[in-house]
C-alpha cells in the first residue's frame, strides 16, 4: 500500500503488509502480523501494532515550521528500526522491552548519533 502526495493515513489490514508514505506527514498503521513500514519523507508517525515489523521513518521534513520528526512504535512483537533522523523519537523501547522482545535500532543511516543519546 502506498501513499499518494500530501499527508496520509494508512492502514494496514490482516496479514503481512507492506506500508510507504509519501513525502507528506503520514501516518502509517500496521495490524496484528509481520509488517513492513516506511514513513517516506515528512514528519510521519509509524504504529507496527503487534508482530515482528520493520520501521524505517525515512527523512524528517525541512519546513521550519515542522518538528522535524518521526515518532515510531513497534508495539509488541521483535521490532527493527532503521532511524534515518537524529529527532526520531521510539516509544517502544524499554528495558523491559528490549529483554524479552528483541527490538532492534539500526543508526546506519544518521549522523551525529550514539548509544548516549537513547534516553
């Protein structure tokens, strides 16, 4: 499923999904299973719900007037996150999480980044 111009929301539905924003402020949803997530340019927000997903939030917007971020959630499930931008925010992470889930966050694709900065 794929976004058009302009900002969107985008539901996944039963099954494996395959999620892509466009360069709007998005809003992508996973469902219940294995789902793949790419926010695409703009300030998105990404939802995985539960499942192992994939998150890549894609570049945050450069409007001043934007936060220039990306908020991501995994929910329950093993999660990979591919962060793209120093200002995403994850919202799954917890120490608890990270235990018994496995979630993953891939920082291959910023600058200026390091483990400190997970709060």
């Amino acid at each position: 499923m794929n976004g058009g111009n302009g900002d969107d929301t985008i539901n996944g539905g039963v099954g494996n999904d395959n999620v892509t924003g466009s360069d709007g402020n998005d809003i992508a949803n996973g469902n219940d299973d294995n789902d793949i997530l790419n926010g695409g340019n703009g300030d998105d927000t990404i939802n995985g719900g539960a499942g192992n997903d994939t998150i890549t939030a894609g570049a945050a917007s450069t409007v001043p007037a934007d936060d220039n971020l990306n908020a991501l959630n995994g929910g329950a499930g093993a999660d990979i996150y591919n962060v793209t931008n120093s200002s995403d925010t994850i919202t799954d992470l917890t120490v608890s999480t990270l235990a018994a889930e496995r979630d993953t966050v891939n920082f291959s694709g910023t600058t200026g980044y390091s483990p400190s900065v997970i709060t």
